[in-house]
C-alpha cells in the first residue's frame, strides 16, 4: 500500500519523463483483478486520499470494485459506499456449485444471490457478474442452469468469458498434458463452449440485457464506462502490480505512450516499477482502432478512422472485403460491424487483419 500511494504521488513525474500528457481529471476508476475487495478498509481510504490529492474526480465517477463472493465484511462494505465505490464486479464465473468448487472458487450458489442482495440492500445496484463457458464439469443443462439463475437475478450488467488455458495453472497443465487432475478431463471441446456462448448471446439479448462487447451484455445506460475507454482508445492510467497504461503522446512521432509496470513484487515494492515504454506509432493507433474498435456490437466507422487516420484507412479493404464475404464482418454504409459468426471467431479476425501492410 506505501508503494501504491507513492506511484500515485511519481504519476505525473513519471508522464513527463515519457513525454506523455497525464490526464488531470478522472470518470472511472476501476480495481481489480485479483481481489482487491481484500484490500482492509483503512488501507483503503489512504488510497483515495492519495488519488485525490493528484487527480480531479467528476461528480458521477464510475468506481468499479471487483469482488469475490462472500469476502466482503459490512466494515467494508461501509467503507467502499463512504467512500463512493458505486460498481461491484463479481467472480461468480458459474451458479453451479460442482463447477465453482472445481476450479478452486470458495462460494455457493446460495452465498453468491445472498451477496447480490446484500449489495442491493445498501444500495450498491450497479452490479456485473461474470460467467465462464466451458469449466470443467459444464453441461448443456448446468450452463443452462447458471444462465436461469443469471437472468432471475435481473442484474444491470453480466460478463460472459469463453475459458482459456493458461499454462501456468494446474488445471492449464493438466489439460496440455492430457492429464486428469483438477477436473481437466471434464473439460467441453471447443464446439460445446461455442455452443455455450451463442445460447448466452441470445438468451441476455431476448431478456434486454444487450451485448455491446464480445463478452459484455448490459441493460441500457449500465454498459461499463470504465472498459468503454479501453476499446475506445481512450487514455487510462494503471497503478500497481502488472499494471498497463496508456497515455496521449507529447513526442511527435507517437499518438500515444504505452508502459507497464512489473510483475516482480519485489521489484516493484523497491520502486523499480516501470518497464520499457512503447511509443505508439499512427499506423498502430490505426491497427488498435480496428481491432478494439470491433470488439464493440457498434463497431467502426470508416468516416471516421478516414478523418482521423486519412488515406491509409484503404489498405484494409480487401482484407474487410474477404471477411465480409466469408460472413465475418458485416457492413452498412461506412459502419462495419461483426457478425455474431465474426464475434465467436474474434482472434481469427484480427489475426487477418493484422496481417495487413499499411504504408
């Protein structure tokens, strides 16, 4: 935590060094991952004391606190509605119990809607849950099941992620290695967590809570403000562990300053955060506008990268073209927009995109 408040007191002087303009007034802050909602409520308030003393919050600032379930004490809970958390995030990932258990979640079903009411009887109703297709043990049925308990819920906002290995997990490892441990062999095939996803998509769409994003579905005006800048290419700040930024660029030949901070804990709790910064060239601003800007239900528009960007909006017509015609992409004057085939095959499109020369 003294490391936290003193990035947050170097933020600016850091910004300079870079030659990257750092924002003095804030809408949304947003902590997590991990489990920030462990953070003890007087560490806490030194946090936003030392926010405040840097940066300008505007009235409706969106502050987002992920959160496990059943780990909030009412001492927190108090402290987060004092001092202005109004978003709660929580790792739900699935309702049913076989599945949460399997992949080392602590809560129940039971304590998961006991939590959502709770928050909502202290008037935090600004709630998202995620949930994950394909965890091991995950059945048509149980999927089903999650999504029914979802949809009672009635929540402003859900996150619905397709799961990935990541090698350095034990179940991760275990499914590379074709072992049987941590539930990996329980692990649907690819085809059964496609399926998993479309059901999703159609059942939050036809219940009114939309998808805006690839994995993000909200009811109107509860879209996530904070994830909004990323995909919009708006400039955001990350302070901590491993965390990233992205800054507007005062080097004229960059839009835009990219830095991370290190994953070493030790390194970074003896202040040597910072990690080679990467200059954003026009080329790759425009490469991300397409890429991030598609992950959105509203995709892109081509008047407006063209006003931005100018000509070389037009290498990428025949690649836009070929995915349009294998029905990944769909267009409507200048908006291109992807279809749900082009959504569920997100990493293949921008894959080809990328492959795209810009001069």
């Amino acid at each position: 935590m003294d490391r936290l408040c003193a990035e947050l007191t170097e933020a600016q002087e850091h910004a300079e060094f870079l030659r990257a303009q750092l924002p003095g007034i804030v809408d949304t802050i947003y902590f997590g991952g991990g489990t920030p909602s462990l953070i003890a409520a007087e560490d806490l308030q030194r946090l936003f004391v030392a926010m405040q003393a840097q940066f300008e919050f505007v009235d409706d600032a969106e502050i987002t606190m992920e959160c496990a379930p059943g780990q909030l004490s009412d001492e927190l809970l108090e402290a987060w509605l004092r001092l202005g958390v109004n978003r709660v995030s929580l790792g739900v990932q699935s309702f049913v119990d076989r599945e949460a258990a399997a992949v080392g979640r602590l809560h129940t079903r039971e304590s998961c809607l006991a939590e959502i009411g709770r928050l909502r009887a202290a008037g935090l109703k600004n709630i998202n849950v995620d949930l994950i297709a394909g965890l091991p043990h995950q059945t048509t049925a149980s999927w089903a099941d999650s999504l029914d308990v979802l949809l009672d819920a009635r929540l402003p906002h859900a996150s619905v992620y397709m799961f990935e290995v990541d090698e350095e997990s034990r179940l991760g490892l275990q499914i590379l290695n074709g072992g049987e441990r941590y539930g990996a062999a329980a692990v649907p095939s690819d085809e059964l967590v496609a399926e998993f996803y479309l059901d999703a998509c159609e059942r939050l769409n036809g219940a009114g809570i939309g998808q805006y994003e690839i994995s993000n579905f909200a009811r109107a005006g509860a879209e996530s403000r904070h994830n909004l800048r990323y995909w919009r290419r708006l400039p955001y700040l990350g302070i901590g562990l491993d965390a990233h930024s992205m800054l507007v660029a005062k080097a004229k030949n960059y839009e835009a300053m990219r830095f991370a901070n290190t994953d070493d804990l030790d390194r970074y709790c003896a202040g040597n955060a910072y990690l080679s910064p990467e200059g954003i060239t026009v080329i790759q601003a425009l490469e991300e506008s397409y890429f991030l800007g598609l992950r959105m239900n509203s995709g892109i528009d081509l008047t407006e990268l063209q006003a931005k960007f100018g000509g070389r909006v037009r290498f990428y017509e025949e690649a836009l073209s070929e995915l349009a015609g294998e029905g990944f992409l769909i267009q409507e004057g200048s908006r291109i927009q992807l279809t749900s085939k082009g959504r569920l095959l997100s990493n293949e499109v921008f894959g080809r995109l990328m492959e795209t020369t810009v001069a």
